[in-house]
C-alpha cells in the first residue's frame, strides 16, 4: 500500500510527519512523493494564522482533486481547532492533536487498512529521503506553559510534554544509522524540554553529543528567556550548530507586554550580545509580527529601530492575523490591512539588508557545508545547494555527474549571489566521507 504524506506550518508538524513516515516505513506500507500515486494521504495541518487556516482548507481540496480514490486522514491544529469543519470537507479521517501518537493505529482500524507483516521491515534508508528532505526534524516535547495572547497553538496542542533523553537518543541513532547527518530537535515550547521530567534542555543536548555520531545537531526555535547562563559551553562541540532561532515578536516593550511576553528588548539586546561575544560565528534569526492590535505609528518606530540596532540573519515577519480564541483577538485597535502591509514591506527591506550583511561579513571563510538539494536552471551548470553550521545557505557548482546531496564538503563563501538570498562558493576540499553505510 502507498503513502503520501504532506504538512503545513512549522517544523513540529514536518517531525511529525517524518515519524509517521518511519513508522509506516516499518509496517510494509510504501511511502511515494506523488499524491496521485497514493492510496493513502495523511495530510498535517497548520491553524498558526488565518491564512494557514486557508492554505490547509486550499490542501485538503487540492488533494481530493489529484486523488479522489485515496483515502484521506487529516491531522494537526487546523483538524483540532475546527473538527466538524474539516470533516465536511471530505476527509475519510480526523485525528486531533491529542491522538495523533496513535494516528497510524488508529487509521488502519478505522479505515480497515490491511496488514502487511510480510512487508515489515526497519527502513534501511530514511524514509526523509523519499520525502526529499535531508535534515531530520525531532519533535522532543509537545504543548507550552505560556500564553501569548496572539498564539493559538498552546490552545491546540494542549500542556506540556516531554520524551525521555533515551527515546529521542535512539531516534536519532537510528536517523544516522539511515545515513542523515543532520537532526533539528523541535517542540512547541522546545526550551521547556524536559520540565515534566525534572530535565532541561541542556542536559538533553550534551546527552545527545555524547550519546550520538550524528555530525550536526541544530535547534529549532526558541524562546530567549529559556537560554541559561552557560548555555554558549555548548557550542564548544563543534557538532552542536553556532545557529539560533530567537523569536522577538516586537522592539517595543509596550507592544510586548500586550503580547504577554516574557523577555524586554533590553534583556534581548544583552541576551544577543553576549552570545555573540561567546560564539563569534553565530547567527541570530527571529520572528516579528508586525501590525498587532493597538500597534501606533510611534511603537512601530521604536519597534523598527530596534530591529535595527540588533542586526538579525534572517527575520521571518509575520502581518498579524486575528485568531478566535486569542486573547488578543478581542483586543482593540485592530490596524487596518494597508497599513500592516506598509509596514511588512518596509520591515522586508530592513530584514534583507540585514541578510546580506551577514553575508558579507563571512565572505572568504572557509565552512563544511551539508548539501541538501541540486538544481540545474536552462543553459546553467548544475548547482549544488546548502547550509553552513551557521544556517547560511549556500550554492556551489557541481561537477559533472557526482552528486553533493547529503554530503558535507568544505568551500570557500566568495560572493553574495544576485537575489541576495544565498551565497556563492567555491569548492576546498572534501571534508567528510559519503554518509554512514545503510542497514
């Protein structure tokens, strides 16, 4: 039987699917990147904003056009939050978030899928690979504490849960062993890891360097106030990535305490220097919504200033979109679309600014890079592209007839390309040998 799998939003639901992917791997099923191959799609839906509300309605629809012989199971926060809708929308399956541990039990009971132990087999390859990816997402913890009044996805996902340190060991051995050399450990509040279990995040990252080959283990975002005071030792390994994603939300305080956060850009602006006093390689990205209720021109000064000021690698904006159930959906001074959009398209253009000089600065460095995917464009040569430690991406050229995918090579950054969204380079050497040996 063949399984198609696709998912919406962040990379806890990608490290979702990517399980759901393993495991289907294990009980014969057959995963395929063609919709219209499948005879089952399990689709992971997002519910973060309104318009990723649409784009999973717009998923759902899509995929019943390009398969209506599949059977269809749908999972995630949009299936949560909006059950009864989603069920209308002609899914065979919904498994809220609460269940979805059990999704593959549950869909081949309720769908009467068939049993396929003489197919039953541990993937000698990883079932990522199928999926076209090269870095392995880990969900490590589920559910969050806090409440920022604009997030619905505590709402969703519910309290705080962990996995064991020997659990998430294991996974990721077994991922290398499958020959990936990178894992992003995630969660939705991934630096409250651990504290249903008396653990912090720490402590599961120097059990995983010294516990595990894998060459590169990377973070996914996390909150600044969750960062301890020796947090930067552990970079010192130089297979833990010098990356980190820091959510900021706003540079104006008062903008912040509307939000319920936790940390004051002063104690940001400290929290960035000190780590790039630690760790000079570092890069520092953020999230930053733009447009929240009650937003005034001079907030959104202050806010762009700051931005400014700090210099982040990459900045993902977000125009604020009311969410039912929020908090701050019921808030006043809700600004008008035009005017977030003025100020998206401004902040856009301070956030590229900002990435190119980061670029810039690590111009003529050499850096292993692990290559993720090739592209050819008409008339051009192949290229290979990638990512640094530092979650730069990077393309080089690629010989002819020799793949880069998911090796680590070492180059030299040379020149910021065109678009200003990655940059070129030129081969070194080969730093690593082709991925461990498959089972």
């Amino acid at each position: 039987m063949r399984v198609n799998l696709k998912a919406l939003g962040c990379r806890l639901n990608e490290a979702e699917l990517e399980s759901w992917a393993r495991q289907f791997q294990r009980e014969g099923y057959r995963i395929v990147g063609d919709t219209e191959e499948a005879d089952l799609i399990v689709l992971n839906s997002c519910a973060v904003t309104q318009e990723a509300v649409r784009k999973s309605r717009h998923l759902i629809r899509r995929t019943a056009r390009e398969n209506p012989k599949a059977k269809v199971v749908l999972s995630g926060c949009y299936a949560t939050l909006n059950r009864e809708e989603a069920e209308n929308l002609g899914v065979d399956l919904v498994v809220t978030n609460e269940h979805k541990a059990q999704l593959i039990d549950i869909a081949k009971k309720e769908l009467d899928l068939p049993v396929m132990p003489a197919f039953s087999t541990d993937p000698g390859e990883s079932a990522l690979f199928r999926l076209g990816r090269q870095r392995a997402f880990v969900k490590v913890q589920d559910g969050c504490r806090y409440r920022c009044t604009f997030c619905i996805v505590t709402v969703a996902r519910g309290e705080e849960r962990s996995r064991t340190i020997d659990e998430i060991v294991a996974e990721i051995a077994e991922l290398h062993a499958q020959g990936v050399q990178e894992a992003v450990l995630t969660g939705v509040h991934l630096g409250g890891y651990g504290s249903d279990l008396g653990l912090g995040l720490d402590q599961l990252i120097r059990a995983l360097l010294e516990r595990t080959d894998i060459p590169r283990l990377r973070l996914g975002s996390l909150e600044p106030w969750d960062l301890p005071e020796s947090f930067s030792e552990l970079f010192e390994n130089p297979r833990f990535m010098p990356h980190l994603h820091l959510p900021l939300q706003s540079g104006s305080d008062s903008v912040l305490r509307r939000m319920a956060r936790r940390c004051k850009t002063a104690d940001f602006a400290r929290l960035v220097e000190q780590l790039r006093k630690d760790v000079p390689d570092i890069n520092i990205t953020t999230d930053v919504i733009v447009g929240f209720p009650g937003e005034t021109e001079a907030e959104w000064e202050e806010s762009l200033t700051f931005i400014e000021g700090i210099g982040f690698g990459h900045i993902h904006i977000f125009a604020y979109s009311p969410r039912s159930g929020t908090k701050a959906a019921g808030m006043p001074g809700h600004i008008p679309a035009e005017i977030k959009k003025a100020r998206s398209r401004a902040l856009h253009e301070v956030s590229e600014k900002q990435k190119r000089k980061t670029f810039e600065r690590f111009l003529g460095r050499e850096f292993p890079v692990l290559w993720e995917t090739e592209h050819s464009a008409p008339n051009q040569p192949l290229e290979a592209f990638g990512y640094t430690p530092n979650y730069l991406r990077v393309a080089v050229r690629a010989e002819p007839g020799e793949s880069l995918t998911n090796r680590i090579t070492t180059v030299r950054l040379t020149a910021v390309a065109d678009p200003g969204d990655h940059v070129l380079a030129e081969a070194v050497s080969d730093c690593s040998p082709s991925p461990p040996s498959k089972r």
